[in-house]
C-alpha cells in the first residue's frame, strides 16, 4: 500500500531526494545542465524528454535495461514483487510452450537476482527514469512509450499487448463470443467480458486447464509466437487448429490478416518471465593466455621503440614537404599506399601511425596555397626528449583522441571514401572504449592476455547495441587491442606495466589537447579545418538568449564565457565560485558584497568599475572577460572571451581556464610514472656501428641522434628490425659529398663510429667516387657544364644517352642547356658522371635537406560524446540554483492582487506599495517574494529577506541564488508576501 507522502511526480520525487542524489543525477546525464533547469520541475521535464531519455537508456547496462523493459510491459505502477517475478518468473513451468522454449534464466539464482536488481532499480532510481517506491514503481512516460510493444515496434522483450490493448474496438458481440468459447459465464458489457477474459489468461489453474484441452498443432503456433515476435498472418479461412486459438482468444487480430498472442497469454506460456535470457551479472573477461610479467614488459618495450622508430620515420619522410592535401581534406589511397610501402608495413597500420602523428600534434597541413602535410615546430621539440617521455607523449594523445584509423578505407553515410587524415573519422565512443578494454585487462591477473570473444561479450553487456544499429563499440574494441600492441601499450596480448600507470584515472582525464599536455612548441596557433571536415577548436554550446557555455556546459551570460565554478544569477549576470553576481559584461568571484549601480566592494570597499569584479587580490580584464583566482593580474584574462585562472595564465581558445590544474596536474604526473617506468626497458642509444666487408654497416641497436642523422645521409638503409643494415652505395656516397663532406672527412667519421676497421672496399668506394665528385660544374645559363677536361665534354656530347638534354658546346670547356640546372645534374648522373653544382661565383654549392615546418599548431581537440562532464563546483552550483529556484517557485504566497497566485505571473504593485512593502520586511525581517527584470529584459522571479533599502536599491539575502544582493528598485515589477508556512 502506498505511503501518504508517497511522490505523485518525478518532481516532486526528486524535491524529496537529497543534494547527494541529484549530483549523482546530473552527473550521470550531464545534458540536463545545459542550461541549468530553474527549478526541479524544469529539470524533471527535462529529464522526460525524447532525446534525453533516449541517451539515458543507450548508456545503462544489459540487466538496467531489461529491468527498464520489464517496466514497460508491467502494470503502471508496478510493485517490486511484480517486477521481480516478470525478471525470475513465478516457478510455474509454464507447460510444453515455455520448456520447448529453453528457459535458461531458470538456472539462475534468486538471491542472485533479487541483489541484481536492487542495484538496477538504484541505478535508474539515480538517472530518474524510474521514481517511486518500491510499492508503487513507475517508469517515466517517454521510457514507457519507447519500451512498450505497438505494432510497429514490438517490445525488445518480444511480448506483444495486453488482452485489453488488442480487444479495444472489438464489437460487444464479438467480445462476448470470445468469453463464450473460452468456458466463461456471459457478462453485460464488453468491458466486464475483457476484464473476464484478462483473468483466466493470468490464472495459472484455469490457463493451464485450457490449454491442456488444445491440439498439438496450436501448441506449435504458441511456441513459435511466445519468444516473439508476437504477430502472426492468416488466411481469411483459417486453418482448425488456428481457429481454435482465435475463437478462445488466444491469438486476437489487430489487423485484416494478422493476429497477436496477447501478453498475459505470452507470459504464462513463458513461466512469468520478461525475457527468455535474464543476463543479471557481466559476462566475466577470461584470460586465454598467460605469460610472465617480465615477458609481457620486455614484449611491450621492444613495440614501444619500434613505434617511435616508425613515427620518427614516418615525419623524416614528410620532412621537406610530405604528400598533398585531398581538396576535401585528407591523404589520397596513392599516397597512402607510398606511404606504406616507405615504413614496410601494411596499409591500414600506415594510417594508425599517420593518425597517430597527427592526434600527438606532430603532423598538420602547412595552409599554403599548395596545401601539403609536414611536421610542425612540436615535432623537433619532441625529438629532443628521452625515448620513454616521447612514447608516454603518444600513449596519452591515442587514448584521448576521437579520430579513428580502424575506418580508414570505408565508407561514410554519402557512400564517400574515409581517407587518412581526412574528415569524417571522428567516433566520441572512441576514447571511452579504448579506457574500458584496458581497465578490463588490469583486472586480469598480470601477464594475462584476454579471449577476445569474453572481452567484446563484456562491453556489449556494460553497453548494449541498439536494435538495428552498427556495434561500434566492438569494433572500437577490436581495434584497440590492435593498436595498443603496435603502440607498446600490451605485449603478447597482455597489458604492460608502463600502460597501466596511464590508466590510474578516468578517461575524461586524458587530456592531450589541453595546454598543459601539449608538446612544448612556442606559440601555438589552433589547427585550421579540415576541409571538408569539422573544425578542430572545441565546440561551444548555445544557452538561452545567445549565451555560450564552455569547459562544463555551463551557460554564460551574453558576451560572456562561463567558468569552471560559475552558475547563473539572474539574466545577463554571472555568478562564480559562489560569489556575487556581476554587471553587465563582467563576473565576480570569491566573497564579494554589492555596492550600488552595478559595482563590486570586495576585500575593503573598494569599488570596482562596472564590467569589472574584484575578488581578493583578482581583477578582470577588458569588458567581457573575467579574472578567476587568487593572484590573477590585471588585464591578463585569455583571448575572446575567456578567464584567467590560477597564476595568472590566460585560457585557451572558447576556453575557460579556471579549475583545470587539477586534472592536468594529474595527467602529467600519470604519463610521466609511465615514462619513469618504461625508461629501464628501453635499449639504450649506440655510439658504434659494425661496418662489413660487402659495403654494409649493421648497427646493433638504436643508434644516438647525430649518429643515425649522418649515417642516413651517408648509406641507404636496407632492413630493419632488432638491427638496422645499411648500405653505402656509389648515389649515397655522393650524397653526403653533396651535403659538404669531404672524403677525408667520411674516412674519420667512419674510423671514429665503427667497433670493426674499415674494409678496404668501402675506402675504395669512397676515394673513387670524391675523385670523380665536381669535375663537372653546372650553373644556370639557363644551364652550362664546364670541366677542364675537353676529353669529358666530348664524351657527353657523343653520348646519344644525353640528346634529350640539347647541349651546344661555347667554349671548349664549357657546355650550355636550354634545361635548368637540377634536370641537367639528375641527367649527367643517370649517364654516370658525378657533376656538382656551383654558384654565380663559381663555388661548389653544398646541398642540404630542407626541413619543411608547419606555422606552429595544437593538437586536433577530441570531440566530445555530447555535452563536456562538468566538475564538482559546477555541479554543486547549480544544484544550490535548482533548490533555490524551486523555493522560490512553490513557496506559498499571500494574495497581493486578484488572480495572482498560481498564475506564474510576476507580482504587480505600485512603486509606492512596493518602496513600503521592503521597507517594512527590513523592520520585521519577513521573506518576500518579487519580481525582476534585468538590464536584458529577461523576467525571473526571486525570494528574498531585505536588509537595506536605500538610494532607489535593496540589498537583501535572495535565496534563490543563496546570497546577498542589491537590486534597483524600480527593476523591480511587484512584491508580495510569502505565507507564513
């Protein structure tokens, strides 16, 4: 029996619930914030939508939802009783239907899921999409109209409608022929003959009876109906055994040759239960392998050099310009595949690794005219750190991204091809699964590697697909576990222990594109567009009235950015970190008191100017900007509308910057355990190379920077692996010579860096081709050859190999091309000569990789999975705001003017009324309740205890925002008293 306070709303549910439980709530559904709702039934409304109860449910797990769906095809309300018996079923068996069925939750234990959905009815409970008590359980109306059977879309549960949902419409006559042929006493009306019907059905004696006495072939129409889908077509002449069913009632038609098995039917066929598979508990994650955990870490490390090998690789490549810019964004499949074939590896790992590059901020478009990809300033700051740091660098910017290579080659919604680099590849799911599969994996023992099959059974448990749709969240899973053992991140299948040190918080921690985790690169500009695709800056999401929101969710008011700690005052005022509210275009913070026409006293009484705050030692800069935080310098907010935070230092882009120290903090101290951990595992830098007799040198490990950089000029690699083998040819050799080298030079280079003497073969090699290095000159005439050897000039003229290249002789010694001076050197060494350029003043010009460097660029921003969860201080601001807007909307008002209260309009009295009514509260202490229009002309209403009233202004305590204020007098439209309850 229910409660006399028993809820009659979810409003009035949640008014009964405490500030704990609606921080849980907001939360968990964080887009009931934006905007903060006015009052608690606002937000409940708001809680009822469409839209939010439809991302509510998507995120509840297996068992939450069959609760949720059991809900559904229960009685409105429901008792606990019922609900559980539709989850376990009553014990009955049900009769050949439900065993023929296979009824595997009767294996399952009932305290077990009794536990089950205790914890399940809590969890909706908490998200408000079921309110009441345990009596009287109901699930909100738009969740009920999303789960229950129609004909269109049948119940996930399978059952179909009830007996009086189908009969509705049915004639009287035909009603009463149906109670007829299932052995039932006639009734007057149709109503009594369904409700007569609807108990037989849920009678387990009498039902059993019933179908004790049909044939075989109608007990293989049940069985093939129970599970679902309830519906069923017929012929306009039925078969007998069908229409037997029909005639009891048993199969009821709802359209011209279609019948349903009514629920109470389904349901007694299936013992009770909801569902044929009741999944109480998460599928457990085995462990298909075991190593040692040393193996696992040594495994790990090499896949964390190789990655930083291959990305060092990757942008040495793309180092004097990489491949172009698609027109509508990304890396074309021709230069992908060049790509691949230039790391060894197959395609879709060339796109991971470029994806990669990108995501840690390494790798942009350049914005020229000619659009290509190079890597930016961070990339030559990031070569400079120790091998660990960079790994932990490129750990943290994958887990965190949302773009994801696995799509790389398919298809979007427009049938386009998905290319590397291009738009179209962000999943918000990503970051979060990549999370969950690894925190599934620690809780494995140590070097255990995971059935792939139990681990993707798991999250499909913790987040069901929806019916119809692609499971994502698998193939984000599969391809995480692909991609955290290129990275390093695993080894053999298990997690490393350098990997776990990255998981110790959540994964709205990961940060790689906050500030505080970008790669040092100076100044930083964001990343322009992808063309075609979204923009990487972080999206800002419109309040009411124009208002923009930012870091939280948190409505700012106009021309404003709203902080971490900041909750609405009245319209266009802005409160922050529990302060005072602010004038137009300005914010306070800290414990500030009002003073009148807008202006804050703070710490003194000394005024601030309007549009400005002053809070213990803070000041804001520029009219609509706002300083946060002790110690924060005048004028040093961010740029547009953004706040200082902390020491000073301005936000990012739409950015607050107040309250994020924190989570950075944390982090940067996460990957740096990471890198302290993975250091030891590391090979350390060689200074030496082993140089052989067939012209190759092997290095045995990875070589020091100057070394690897000199000796890549120097030789051409011809494999890698554990060890890199180089090999020094006649074009490599003259290379280096072109970057300036001498060959006495190459000699002691090679005498100083090799553990063996230097073969004769290779001295030869060197000697003989230094000798033949610029005997030839080319300048530009548009080009000319000269050499002093007449013999040599005669040679390439001969030479029918060099026609294509039109030389005239103009002097003995010097021949002249209408060909530009780099296609005559390309020319001449195809012929087998060993030209070098030179200069208009006849030096040898010394050729030198040209580094090609993006202007400065910030890591693309992940996009978020809805709206940004918000911190603690926003939470516990708005839900002071909520309360205090719910007082203020239901507190009980004496009768100022006919038809006033209940009415929702503002109070209306004179200014004469209103100037005695303030001054007479501030006497007797009374609470009153006003209204108020702000400079914006936005209407709200307030609870307030004055305290002053002085100068056209009243300073009172206002509830609603659960602090002082002032407010002019004549903004105020009318006041009334509030009842003495």
């Amino acid at each position: 029996m229910s409660t006399p306070d028993a809820p009659r709303s979810l409003a009035e549910a949640l008014r009964a619930s405490d500030d704990a439980a609606m921080v849980a709530l907001l939360r968990t559904r964080p887009d009931l914030l934006t905007p903060v709702p006015n009052d608690l039934t606002q937000l409940a409304t708001r809680a009822g939508t469409r839209a939010s109860v439809v991302r509510a449910l998507e995120r509840l797990d297996r068992f939450a939802q069959q609760v949720a769906e059991a809900l559904a095809v229960a009685g409105d309300p429901a008792t606990y009783g019922e609900l559980l018996g539709l989850l376990a079923g009553d014990g009955t068996g049900g009769g050949d239907a439900a065993r023929a069925g296979g009824a595997a939750a009767d294996a399952a234990d009932a305290a077990e899921v009794r536990d089950a959905l205790d914890r399940a009815l809590a969890t909706l409970r908490g998200q408000a999409l079921v309110w009441g008590g345990d009596d009287r359980l109901r699930l909100v109306r738009t969740a009920r109209e999303l789960l229950a059977p129609t004909p269109q879309r049948p119940s996930p549960t399978g059952l179909g409608p009830t007996v009086a949902e189908a009969m509705a419409g049915m004639s009287p006559g035909r009603v009463q022929s149906l109670v007829a042929a299932a052995g039932l006493a006639a009734t007057h009306d149709a109503v009594s003959a369904v409700g007569a019907l609807t108990a037989l059905f849920t009678d387990r004696t009498r039902m059993a009876a019933l179908l004790d006495e049909a044939p075989a072939e109608s007990v293989e129409v049940l069985s093939r109906l129970v599970w679902g889908p309830p519906y069923g077509q017929v012929t306009a002449e039925p078969a007998a055994h069908l229409r037997w069913l029909i005639d009891r009632g048993l199969l009821l038609p709802t359209a011209p040759g279609t019948v349903v098995l009514p629920r109470e039917a389904a349901l007694h066929l299936r013992g009770g239960r909801a569902h044929r598979v009741l999944e109480a508990t998460a599928p457990p994650v085995e462990a298909a392998r075991e190593h040692r955990p040393q193996v696992v870490d040594a495994t790990a490390a090499g896949q964390a050099h190789m990655a930083l090998a291959t990305v060092e690789e990757l942008l040495k490549d793309w180092d004097e310009g990489g491949p172009a810019v698609l027109r509508a964004g990304g890396l074309s499949v021709r230069d992908l595949k060049r790509t691949a074939v230039a790391l060894d590896v197959p395609e879709p790992q060339a796109a991971f690794w470029v994806e990669l590059a990108y995501a840690a901020g390494l790798l942009a478009a350049d914005g020229e005219a000619d659009e290509r990809y190079a890597a930016t300033p961070a990339y030559d700051t990031w070569q400079e750190l120790p091998a660990a740091e960079r790994w932990a660098g490129l750990a943290t910017a994958w887990l965190a991204a949302t773009r994801t290579a696995g799509l790389v080659g398919g298809r979007d919604s427009k049938d386009r091809t998905l290319s590397a680099l291009g738009p179209g590849l962000d999943r918000s799911a990503a970051p979060e699964v990549r999370h969950r599969v690894l925190t599934l994996l620690t809780e494995l023992p140590e070097g255990s590697a995971p059935a792939p099959e139990s681990l993707l059974a798991r999250l499909r448990w913790e987040r069901p697909p929806g019916a119809g749709a692609s499971d994502l969240r698998s193939r984000l899973a599969t391809w995480t576990l692909t991609e955290a053992e290129l990275l390093g991140v695993t080894g053999r299948g298990a997690l490393a222990s350098h990997a776990r040190a990255l998981l110790a918080g959540g994964p709205d921690q990961l940060l790689p594109g906050s500030p505080d985790n970008r790669l040092p690169a100076g100044p930083t500009q964001p990343s322009p567009p992808l063309r075609g695709g979204r923009p990487t800056h972080p999206p800002v999401h419109p309040g009411p009235q124009g208002e923009a929101e930012a870091d939280g969710g948190q409505p700012a008011p106009r021309g404003r950015a709203g902080t971490g700690g900041t909750h609405p005052g009245p319209p266009g005022e802005a409160e922050a970190d529990g302060g005072q509210p602010a004038p137009r275009g300005g914010a306070r913070t800290g414990s500030t008191h009002p003073g009148p026409q807008g202006e804050t006293e703070a710490d003194g009484g000394q005024p601030a100017p309007q549009g400005r705050a002053g809070a213990g030692g803070t000041q804001s800069g520029p009219r609509g900007r706002a300083g946060a935080g002790a110690g924060t310098k005048a004028g040093e907010p961010g740029p547009r509308g953004e706040a200082g935070a902390g020491a000073g230092q301005p936000g990012a882009l739409s950015r607050a910057g107040a309250g994020r120290t924190g989570p950075h903090g944390e982090a940067k101290a996460r990957e740096a355990e990471a890198a302290r951990l993975l250091a030891p595992l590391l090979p350390e830098p060689l200074d030496h190379v082993l140089l052989q007799a067939d012209l190759t040198a092997v290095a045995p490990g990875p070589l020091q920077r100057p070394l690897a950089d000199a000796l890549t000029v120097l030789a051409d690699v011809e494999s890698k692996g554990g060890a890199t083998v180089y090999r020094f040819t006649p074009g490599s050799v003259r290379r280096a010579l072109d970057a300036g080298q001498s060959a006495s030079d190459l000699h002691a280079f090679l005498a100083a860096h090799s553990r063996t003497p230097v073969p004769q073969p290779l001295t030869y090699l060197i000697d003989d081709v230094a000798r033949k290095h610029g005997h030839l000159r080319i300048g530009a005439a548009s080009a000319y050859v000269r050499c002093d050897d007449e013999g040599v000039l005669n040679e390439i003229l001969a030479d029918k190999r060099a026609q294509g290249l039109r030389l005239r002789r103009l002097a003995p010694t010097v021949l002249a091309t209408q060909a530009d001076p780099a296609a005559l050197l390309e020319g001449l060494r195809s012929l087998g000569f060993a030209p070098s350029a030179e200069s208009a003043e006849g030096d040898v010009l010394i050729t030198r990789a040209h580094s090609h460097r993006t202007p400065p660029r910030t890591p693309p921003e992940p996009v978020p999975d809805g709206p940004p969860l918000p911190d603690t201080t926003l939470i516990d601001a708005a839900v002071r705001a909520i309360r205090a807007g719910d007082l203020a909307s239901t507190a009980p008002r004496k009768t100022t003017t006919p038809g006033t209260p209940g009415t929702g309009e503002l109070p209306r009295t004179t200014p004469a009324e209103t100037l005695a009514t303030m001054q007479a509260a501030v006497l007797t202490g009374e609470t009153l309740w006003i209204g108020y229009v702000n400079a914006e002309g936005a209407a709200s209403q307030r609870v307030i205890a004055p305290v002053r009233v002085e100068g056209g202004f009243v300073t009172a305590y206002d509830h609603t925002a659960d602090e002082v204020r002032t407010y002019p007098l004549h903004r105020v439209t009318g006041v009334a008293e509030l009842a003495d309850d």
